[in-house]
C-alpha cells in the first residue's frame, strides 16, 4: 500500500515539468464551444450528422501549433472527468476529429446517450481550463 | 546603330536569322505563387502592391546589380544579368525583402515569389528574350517552392565558391519540353533560418536535460523516502536503481528506466554474417530485441554496391514467418467485427515485435521518415500517423530491397490469433499480466511504453499483438466487413480519411486487446498510443 503511495508521488512529481510544458495552454475567455446539432434532449431516429460548433476560436489539424485553435473530440458516454496533465484518450468512447472535421456522421446504438464536445490542443490536451461543451443527452430510436 | 534598326526591321520581312543578336547571360525568371487566389480575395489591392513592390524593390534592385528587367508579365517578371553572381545576389535581395514585407501580413495575403536564374545563350530583342535558357529560367521558377531561389548547374558553377551561402543539390530534374535533364539546387540564403534552427534545437537540448534531472531528482527522493528511517543515513549514498522499482510485474524483467540502450557495439562489424531475418530463434523475453538485431547484414556486405547507394544502413527488423491458412475473421462482441467470415491468407511475414524507435531513427537518420522519436531505443515508437508508418515500410523496402510493407488488416487478425478462434488468444476469459493494457499490469504510466518483448509471445511466437501500441495497417476504415474481400488482400479504395488501428494501446481497458478488436483513425494525424509492425511479402 505504502509502496503503491510513493509509486504515485514519485511519478506525480517525474510527470510535472512534462506535464507542464505539454499541456496547459489557455483557451480565449469568451471561447465557445457547442453543439450546432443535435439538441440537448433530442430524439433521433438512426445514424446522424452531429455538428460541432465554436466561437472565438479556429479549428485545425491537430499538430499545427497555432494560437488559439484546436481540434474536436467528442465524448460518447463519457463519465469519467478528464484528466488536464494527459492526452485525450482515444477509444471508442472519445472520439477523435484531428483532421479539422466540424461535423461527423455518428451511429449508436438504440437508448439513450450523452455526448460532449471537447477540444484539445496540437497535442491532444485539453486546454487550461477545458474547453469542454454542454453535456447533452439524446435517445437513439 | 544602323544594323540594328535593320533586325528590327527584319524582324517584321522575316529576314534571315543568323543576324539576330545572341549573348550569354543570367536569366532570372520570378513569379508570384498563388497569383490568382490573391487576386479573387481582393483584386485591386494585390494590383496595386504588386505594382508598388516592382517600383520600389524589383526595378531599383535589378539597376543596383547591374541588370536589365526585360519585361513585366501580370504574375511576375523577367531580367537578365550579365554576371551570375549579380543574378543569384538579385534573388537572394528580392527573397529576403519579401519576408520582411511579409511578416505582419496573415497567410493568406503573402506575396511569395518563386524565382528562377539560369544561364545561357538569348536571342534579344527590344521588348522580349528567347531561347532554351529562357524556358530553363521559368521552369525551375516553376518547381521552386514560395520564396526560394533555385538555380541551375551553369550558375552553381559560376557562384558556388563566390557567394557565401548554402546550396542544396536537388539533383536531375526533367523539366517541361526540354529533353536534357536540368541539374537543380537550391539557394539557401538566409543564415538566421539556420540560426533559429539551432537555437530551437539549444532549447530542446535544455530541456530534456532538464527534464531528466528532475527525472532522477524525484526518484532518487522517493528512494530516500523509501528506506525505512533507520537505515536512511547507511544507504543515502548508495546509487538510486532500485530493482525493486516496479513490484509484482509478472513475467517480465522489471522495464528498469536507466537501462543503458542496447546499441550494437562497433567491434560486431566482422562477425560472420548470420542468415537474416532468423525466424523463430526464439528469444527469451529477457534478451533486449534491439541486441539481436545487431548481427550484420549479410546483404550490404556482399552486394558491395559502390558508395552511391546508401544501401547499408538498414537493419532488417526480425520477422516471424506465417504459413497460410484460413480462419474465420470478426467476431460478435462488436458492430463493426461483424459479419465473421472465412478469409484465406497466404504465406506472409511479419514483424515479432512493433518497431521500435531504434529502428524508427535510422529512417530518420536516413532523411526518409518525418521526425526523430525520443524515448528508449528498444520501446515501440509511438506518435506516428498512418503516412508517417507507410514512409518507413518505404524506406525499409527501398534500403532492403525486399517487399516491407504494412500487414493487411486480415493478416493482422490472422497473426494475432495465433491460430486459435477464442476472445484472447489465450482462452475465452482475460487473464491480467498477459497483455499490455489499462489496469492489466502493475506499470506505472511513467514507464510506458514498456520495451518491446515485455510480455508473453503469442502462439505464432509474436509479441504485443493485442495491448501495447495500438498498430496500423494497410486497410481503409470501413465500418464493418459488409463487403470485405476473403482473399486477405488489405481493403483500400483510393485516399481513405482513416486507417484502421488495430491492437488497442496500454491506455485502453481490456475489451480492445482481443484479436478481433478494431479501430480507426485519420490517415494523417499523430497520437502518443499510435504504432506499427511490419509485414513482408515472401
């Protein structure tokens, strides 16, 4: 147990300075970022285009380094919080948009499903605080 | 002065040729990249700017370097100079000009010039010039990328020892309608290009070493801390590498961070070449992959190609033969493993391990793949996109000359499988410590990703197939198998956005280290998880 503590600090500390270079860009105040489709509460029937919307800032494709733009990830199901000092995780639960894609076709399963939009930075980070969207919920018919 | 007026005269009866006046000199023919798109964002502006940048930098400058602007067309220009040197001195100026006119406007308005010098014999006449070297001059105007200056070898040869800057050799190039091959370089004018290059690489440099000091730091105060008080005074001194480091890591030699990197030693230069690509000798997970590689290549010894072909550096990666067979692909845990089918695969084979960043590096080194990857020489290298995998098979192939390339989708399956039809190629129910993947192992984050050869071969006596690195191959993504070909050819049609990644990486849970299990991504973007293996047609 105690072993598994000082495992964690130790690599807690080894991961700061990494960490902190990597990660931790600011996103404008006023940057936005939204569902343009569907709405919170939606049902839908089949597979659909989900629309991504921001504001205030630029898409691009992941790598390119630019100030004040990112890419689009889009959380299906998502509970767990994210985690600043990693990368986005990419499954199929975290779907990945590094191409500069604003929209994309999604076909789930029947039920109900949350989504949430987030964008990370040229290297998959989120940035500082998360630019993250509304969690909406919709049902698959 | 008579004569002359005569040619021009002649020029209108069609009088004999031979009259007309040739000279040597040094054509410099400039246009501006992306005219059009500029004039439709705003056609009166980029009108007047260009006009403005021939009156005030074009013009002025051709009369300091003693040239003669023979005429304006609408995207660019042509002069003649008398000397080479003044010639290449022009497009040196009007480049570098450019870049400080340049530097507050965004992307998108930039006026970049593409220009190109060559010398050789014109006809001159009062408003134009003609002749082969003039189509030379706007030729290589034409592959010069935006805001360089390339230059034939008549010129190289005239500035090389004259102009202090650099040129890079782009070697024969046919150009349009013109049956010789040019030689073609580069200008490399710009010092402070080469300088911030420098400085950027300076602080890379700091902070690695900064990093791993903080590294070392911090794992040295854990060991500190780790000691129990007693003996704190006693060991303080003692170097901090624990073995201990990772507990309860089952089956595999603890992944110890400060391992130094197996580099093959010089002396192994005169060992008798062992056969390549030694199939199935098996390697206990202990041996560090990257030692075995290090036997020489019997090829570059015996095809003693002359220097020209950098053919030696390559080393092969180990493979594992595959014989063929059939086996029913997909599975019903996941839409898009379904439909299963029957594919039949051929002979083939395939990497034991991923490829590691030491071999990723000598692609790099060999100027053939886009990035130099850090991290040990003998982990898996990571970050690479879809091209950047399908440049090093390239490479390899190339410096081989044997068939690399990526394994198809079907093959992947096929290998991972291992010859069983189970969920894991081990059994029906997961089993941690087998397979590389999130909360299966007792690795720290930290540590990943772990060496190749950590963990337990497969029945094909493959490692990491499932867990590890999340590994590309040839395939388009296709959201099932509706329509899949049973011949275990890889499924392309054209340019596919996404790749399909199959293995799932340290970072996913256990569901996506089944063999069946797939994912996809886009073509050309990079992720820390994303990796490879090799395949090779026999």
């Amino acid at each position: 147990m105690r072993i598994a503590q000082l495992i964690v600090l130790s690599a807690a500390l080894a991961s700061v300075p990494s960490a902190a270079h990597a990660q931790g860009k600011p996103a404008p105040k006023d940057a936005l970022l939204y569902f343009v489709w569907p709405q919170d509460g939606a049902t839908i029937k089949g597979g659909f285009w989900c629309r991504f919307g921001l504001r205030n800032m630029g898409v691009t494709h992941a790598g390119d380094d630019f100030q004040n733009s990112g890419h689009h990830h889009l959380l299906v199901d998502v509970n767990e919080p994210l985690d600043p000092n990693e990368a986005i995780p990419q499954d199929k639960n975290h779907l990945h948009f590094g191409a500069g894609q604003t929209e994309a076709r999604i076909e789930l399963p029947l039920g109900k499903h949350t989504l949430q939009l987030v964008l990370g930075d040229a290297k998959h980070y989120p940035f500082n605080p998360p630019l993250v969207s509304e969690k909406i919920t919709i049902r698959i018919k | 002065m008579a004569e002359i007026r005569d040619i021009k005269f002649g020029r209108s009866n069609e009088r004999p040729r031979e009259a007309t006046p040739r000279r040597l000199a040094a054509i410099v023919a400039a246009d501006i990249s992306g005219y059009s798109r500029l004039m439709e964002l705003d056609e009166e502006g980029t009108h007047a700017r260009v006009k403005r940048i021939e009156r005030d930098l074009i013009e002025p400058s051709i009369a300091e370097h003693h040239g003669r602007l023979v005429k304006t067309t609408g995207d660019g220009f042509i002069a003649i100079f008398d000397s080479p040197v003044e010639a290449v001195r022009f497009g040196i100026v009007i480049q570098q000009n450019m870049i400080g006119r340049n530097a507050l406007l965004p992307k998108h308005h930039r006026i970049e010039f593409r220009i190109g010098v060559n010398l050789g014999d014109v006809i001159i006449e009062a408003d134009d010039i003609y002749g082969d070297g003039v189509n030379i001059a706007s030729r290589l105007e034409g592959i010069a990328n935006p805001g360089q200056v390339y230059i034939s070898s008549g010129i190289y040869e005239q500035v090389k020892n004259k102009l202090v800057c650099g040129y890079e050799s782009l070697g024969d190039r046919k150009v349009k309608n013109i049956t010789e091959p040019v030689r073609v370089y580069r200008v490399l004018a710009d010092p402070t290009a080469f300088h911030e290059h420098r400085k950027r690489r300076e602080n890379i440099l700091i902070f690695l070493l900064s990093l791993t000091l903080l590294v070392i730091a911090s794992g040295a105060l854990w060991y500190v801390l780790q000691q129990p008080n007693g003996k704190l005074g006693k060991q303080a001194s003692a170097p901090a590498l624990p073995p201990v480091e990772i507990p309860n890591v089952p089956s595999s030699p603890a992944p110890a961070v400060k391992q130094p990197a197996p580099l093959p030693p010089p002396s192994s230069a005169p060992v008798p070449p062992t056969p390549q690509a030694a199939p199935q000798t098996q390697a206990a997970p202990s041996v560090t992959p990257a030692v075995k590689h290090a036997t020489p290549q019997p090829q570059s010894a015996s095809s003693a190609t002359p220097a020209t072909q950098p053919v030696s550096a390559a080393r092969e990666p180990e493979m594992n033969p595959i014989r063929g067979g059939s086996f029913i692909m997909g599975s019903n845990d996941d839409v898009t493993e379904k439909p299963t089918h029957q594919v039949t695969i051929k002979p083939f084979a395939i990497g034991k391990y991923p490829t590691t960043v030491h071999e990723w590096n000598e692609c790099a080194a060999a100027k053939a793949c886009g990035f130099v990857a850090t991290g040990k020489d003998d982990a898996p290298v990571t970050n690479v996109s879809w091209s950047d995998a399908k440049q090093f098979v390239a490479w390899l192939a190339g410096a081989t000359r044997k068939a690399y390339r990526l394994p198809s989708e079907a093959e992947w399956e096929y290998a991972a499988r291992g010859g069983t039809q189970s969920k894991y190629w081990w059994g029906d129910q997961f089993e941690p410590g087998i397979a590389n993947c999130k909360n299966c192992t007792d690795i720290a984050t930290t540590e990943q990703p772990v060496k190749v050869g950590s963990f337990k071969p497969n029945p094909f006596g493959l490692y990491e197939m499932g867990g590890g690195v999340d590994q590309w191959v040839e395939d388009c993504w296709h959201k099932n198998y509706q329509g899949a070909p049973a011949d275990g050819s890889p499924w392309v049609e054209g340019e596919c956005p996404a790749h399909v990644i199959r293995s799932g990486s340290w970072k996913n849970d256990a569901r996506y280290v089944r063999p069946s299990n797939r994912d996809n991504y886009d073509t050309n973007v990079r992720y820390p998880t994303h990796g490879f293996r090799v395949a090779l047609s026999p």
